[in-house]
C-alpha cells in the first residue's frame, strides 16, 4: 500500500483495513495478514504502559516503538501517531517530531483535531511528511472534552465537525480518522470528502475501518464498548494457556522427554 493508494481505493469502493500494533512480534504477525495498514497508536500509552489517558507518552517512545512494528512488518504501510503537544509548539518542532518518527520507519503521520492545525498540516505534507486526521474523539483532549464520549451529537458540534473534515482535507490530509461519532454523521463526511474516512465506533458507512489489536483480538478484558467487535477470546485464552503451563511445570509433566535434550 501506498499513500496514493487510500484515495484509489475509497474511487473503487475497497474498504480500508487499519489495525494498531505497538511491537515487532505483533508487527510479524499482522505482516502475514493481508490487513491494509498499521497504526503505532498512542494509545500505547493506556494499552501498552498502563496509563488512564494517552497524554503521557512522549515523541521518542513513539519512535522507539514506531521502530520495533517497521522491523516487524517490513513492507506494511505504517502510520505513526504525533503525541500529545508534539505538534502545538511550532512548525519547526512538529517537523522535528513528525521526522522522528518517519526516520523511525513510518510512511505518514497522524495527529488529532483540525483549529489551529492546518498551516502546519499543509507545511509537513509539503516537507514529504504524508498526514492522517483525526476528528470526533481526539482522545489527546479527554480532560477538555470532560471524558471518552460520542462527539458530534447535536447540531453545532456536527457542523463544526463536517467543516473540520473539509478544511483537513483542504490542508492535504491523505484520510481521516473519525472517532466515536454517530453513523449518520460519519456517512454525511465520507460522502462529502474525496479523501477516506477510518471509523472507529462510526457506524459502517466510512471508508475504512481500524480497531486497537488487543481489543480485537478480545485481550483488553473489561473493555467493552457498543462498537468493539471481538474475533478471538485473548483474555481466556491467554489465562487458560498461563494456567496449564503452571500446572504441568508443578505436576512434573513438563518439560517431557520430548522437550528434553538427551
Ligand atoms: O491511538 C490510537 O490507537 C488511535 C486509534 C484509536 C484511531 O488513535
């Protein structure tokens, strides 16, 4: 996949599939997979360093990890996220940061949110730095936003959030994610952008969709959001795996002769 390829597939009508990845052994997973393209979220923050908000993770442990999922995936399309105010500090340090993490081996970059984001979105594209958007809940600002909730329910908010799309698009957004937005409205932007929309909890009418590894493969156990889908039971799995390993390692019954060297 290339970046070209995002808006050539929403003209034909093939969806986007986007997954995060974090690591090299997940990354050597998804590279076997015909998934269409990978996301060092920072929501590392929360699923991979334990913390309640994605604010805590800084611009080199993106690239750090950023770094892992590329030796991984080698020939993945790989979008690495700008961190919290990695890119509200002028041009020159957002094109410092967002050539951190294409240094590191991303193809593109996303960042969040569009009011005072499209001069310095358009200067990084036109520096050979590829942009994702990200509208809807931009979980960088949870503490303005006063929790992890729908965006765009009534009539301003939804204006304000068309008239976001259209302007990112303008700056030279390659695609959009929306996050946590009604189906209606994600259906409305998609129409109205000749750029791809990734939805995550926005209804099935975007042109693409991305998910959080863990919470596909059912590993976040008590994350349980109307929009997550699971497609394997992780969390039990992993347990019932743990489980027998130290029941045989005090049974006796492991390692055999079989895993034994004679
Ligand atoms: O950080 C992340 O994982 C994201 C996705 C949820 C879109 O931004």
């Amino acid at each position: 996949m290339k970046v070209q390829d995002f808006t050539l597939k929403k003209q034909s009508s093939e969806r986007i599939s986007m997954v995060t990845c974090y690591d090299a052994w997940s990354a050597k997973l998804i590279a076997g997979t015909d998934i269409d393209c990978v996301l060092v979220g920072d929501s590392l923050a929360m699923v991979v360093y334990g913390f309640d908000t994605t604010l805590p993770v800084d611009i080199d442990t993106m690239a750090a990890h950023t770094a892992a999922v590329r030796r991984g995936a080698p020939d993945k399309f790989i979008i690495g996220d700008m961190p919290f105010l990695s890119y509200r500090q002028g041009q020159g340090l957002a094109v410092e940061n967002a050539g951190k993490l294409m240094q590191a081996g991303a193809n593109a970059v996303k960042l969040e949110g569009a009011a005072g984001n499209l001069d310095m979105i358009t200067h990084l594209v036109e520096s050979g730095i590829p942009v994702m958007g990200h509208l809807g809940l931009t979980p960088q600002s949870v503490h303005r936003l006063g929790g992890m909730h729908v965006q765009g329910r009534d009539n301003g908010a939804a204006e304000q959030l068309k008239r976001q799309a259209t302007e990112l698009q303008q700056a030279g957004c390659f695609a959009l994610v929306l996050e946590l937005v009604p189906a209606a409205l994600a259906a409305t932007v998609t129409q109205a952008l000749d750029i791809p929309t990734v939805g995550i909890g926005a209804g099935a009418a975007t042109d693409g969709q991305v998910l959080v590894l863990h919470d596909l493969l059912g590993l976040s156990a008590n994350f349980k959001p109307k929009f997550l889908r699971t497609w394997m039971d992780g969390a039990v799995n992993v347990h019932d795996a743990l489980q027998s390993f130290h029941r045989e390692v005090n049974e006796g019954t492991y390692p055999g002769k079989q895993e034994s060297y004679a």
